[in-house]
C-alpha cells in the first residue's frame, strides 16, 4: 500500500469534518455540547471543539469501536468454582479495543479519528482524557446520557497473562440505526479503517461498506463478541485479523500448530477474506495472503513483561500505521513487533502504547 495525499476537493471535504489534530484539551461544557439528532430514545451529545478546525491533509487512521474503563485486579491465580479470593491491588485505567488502537495510532505520530461512544460518566471522562492525551481527534465521540461507559473487569495474573470480562454498556446501546453522513465521510476519506466485535455488528458493517465504496482499506480485528461473523462485513474486509484462539472459535478448526493455522487460514479465505493477519501470542504473527507464501515475523523479547493486555490492539493499529505509511508487509510485521514489545512492558492497556520514537529506537538497536 501506497502513502497518499489527499486531492484539493478531498482536502476540502475533510477541512469541513476534521478537527484540529494537535488540540491538547477538549472541555466538557454544556457550550461544547450539540444534541445529536439521532432515533434512539437516549440523550447523546457529540464533543464540538470551539477552535478552529485545522484541515488535515494526509488521509488519517480511522478507529471505529470501543472504549472501556479497564478495572484491573491483580492475582496471583484465577479463582476456582465457587471460591473467592482476594486481589493484590486494584486501579482503573482507560481501554476498550477501540481507544486501545485509536490510542496507539495517535502515539504513533499518525493524524488519527476516533468514532464510538462513552456514557456521560467518570468513566467516560477518564477514556476521553486518555484518548485526548493520545493526539486522537474526538470529533465524532458521541456521549451517551442514562446509559453507563462500557467496562471490563481484567484479572491480571503474575506472569502477565490476563483474563478480561467485558461489560458492553455504551459500546452496544444507544447507536443510530443509520451512522450521521459527516462520521461516513470521514471514513470514506480515511488512509485506513479499524474495526472490532465490541459494537453491533450493524454499525460495523454500515463503516465497512462506506469505506469499500470509497476504495478505504479495512481491518477488522476479531476480538470482541464470540458470535459468527456476518458474511456482509466479512465480504467489505481487506484485512482479518484474529488471535490463536478467535481463529480456532470462529473456523471450529484447532489451532496448536502452524499447520493446522494454515488450515484454518484457507477456510478464511473460503469466507471471502483474501488477507489474514494472525496474532500468534509469545510465537509472533504471520500474515497470510491468498495465493501467496505465509510472511512470519518472530516477537522481538521483552525486558520484562508486566501485562499484556492491550498487546495485540497496539500490535494491529502499528501494522496499520505502518501500511497505510507506505511500509511493505514485512516492514509493517516487525515494526508492529515493535510496538507490542514495549507495550508489555507496561501496565494498563492505553498507558502503555509507546511512543514513535520509542518503537524507531527499539529498531534500530536490533
């Protein structure tokens, strides 16, 4: 994939949606406040910078998705049937695989849209802080009134490893049955889209036809709902990307081998995806392309890790800044490879997605 520049009526387009990408500080007044005229029964407001919006001339990583507070309890073992057990410590931190990507992609240096929902909440404002911090434009947030940020109970245990349960609230409740055209022609003027299963399938596939008719590549990550994926998403994907163990759900195939991941793969492509993007945990990633030879790349080792969450949302939004940079596939893997290692390192999910220069100088010591 080539870098592209937008046209000048493109440029134009996007100067009438875009906000100012390098604002550090969005204030939730009632003057900042603009009543979305949607059909749900709940109250939702759109965050509307009073600045003016800067036009942004190199097409952006759009993130469509969610965003969760992330309570963290910290364990030595996860609790049997029936038993309880007390936690180290615990601390909330913004997450939710949406704001993880979006996140990462705004650390990355890359202009950067996010599009979902929070409730008009603590939670909310600690995940729009967090997003703001991040460099990320909050123009098509909506807040969500009477219904909770969604949320997610991460049982973080010694080794790193994790265990999460998700609580959807504002990520599933409350969209509009038909998406607002100034959110559409933000994505049909994106370098890039990003998906996952943690908000109504209805509203993903509304994003990933809208980006098809404009040629906008989509990557759909699989994390999120366990159920089947709707052939109408699938056929507007460019990009699949699931871990070991999503393959293994979605395909009914075993997945302990490489061989039997290849075999997975082809009934990917027998859904209609030409390109799948797995995430092989401590084993690395292998990107696979119909018709073509598996492109494996090996993890680059941590120093330590501390926490894994967010690791494969900071692994698929590197790979996507990378692509959509003009990057080759392999380039992309290990500059991904990157970024996941030093987000290991760190607990919290959005905390710890690195910094550009931090990815860079971690390559260039290799």
């Amino acid at each position: 994939m080539k870098s592209t520049t937008l046209s000048p009526s493109q440029q134009q387009t996007m100067h009438s949606i875009s906000t100012q990408y390098l604002t550090k500080s969005i204030n939730l007044i009632p003057q900042q406040l603009k009543l979305n005229q949607t059909k749900s029964p709940f109250l939702t407001f759109s965050i509307n910078p009073s600045k003016t919006p800067t036009p942004i001339t190199t097409p952006p990583v759009v993130v469509v998705g969610s965003a969760n507070a992330d309570i963290y309890v910290e364990i030595d073992r996860l609790p049997k049937e029936g038993e309880t057990i007390s936690a180290k410590t615990g601390q909330t931190l913004a997450g939710g695989k949406g704001a993880n990507q979006a996140t990462c992609s705004g650390k990355l240096s890359y202009p950067t849209f996010f599009i979902g929902q929070v409730g008009e909440d603590a939670h909310g404002r600690l995940i729009i802080e967090a997003l703001e911090n991040g460099g990320v434009v909050l123009d098509c947030l909506n807040v969500v009134s009477n219904v909770p940020t969604g949320h997610a109970v991460v049982m973080l245990q010694s080794d790193g490893q994790n265990s999460i349960i998700i609580v959807g609230g504002a990520n599933m409740s409350c969209w509009p049955e038909k998406l607002k055209d100034g959110d559409l022609d933000i994505v049909r003027n994106a370098g890039i889209v990003l998906l996952q299963r943690e908000i109504p399938d209805s509203v993903n596939i509304q994003v990933a036809k809208a980006a098809r008719s404009a040629n906008v590549p989509v990557i759909l990550d699989a994390g999120g709902m366990e159920g089947s994926i709707p052939v109408e998403l699938l056929s507007c994907v460019d990009i699949f990307s699931p871990n070991e163990t999503e393959l293994a759900r979605l395909t009914g195939m075993r997945t302990e081998s490489f061989e039997q991941i290849c075999q997975a793969v082809v009934k990917c492509h027998e859904m209609g995806v030409k390109q799948v993007l797995v995430k092989l945990g401590s084993k690395g990633s292998a990107l696979f392309v119909k018709g073509e030879e598996p492109i494996k790349q090996p993890i680059i080792l941590a120093t330590k890790v501390i926490d894994t969450t967010g690791a494969g949302d900071t692994f698929t939004a590197a790979f996507a800044v990378a692509l959509v940079e003009g990057k080759s596939r392999m380039e992309s893997l290990k500059f991904a490879a990157a970024a996941a290692s030093l987000c290991v390192q760190v607990k919290g999910a959005i905390p710890s997605m690195p910094a550009r220069k931090a990815v860079l100088d971690l390559l260039h010591s290799l």
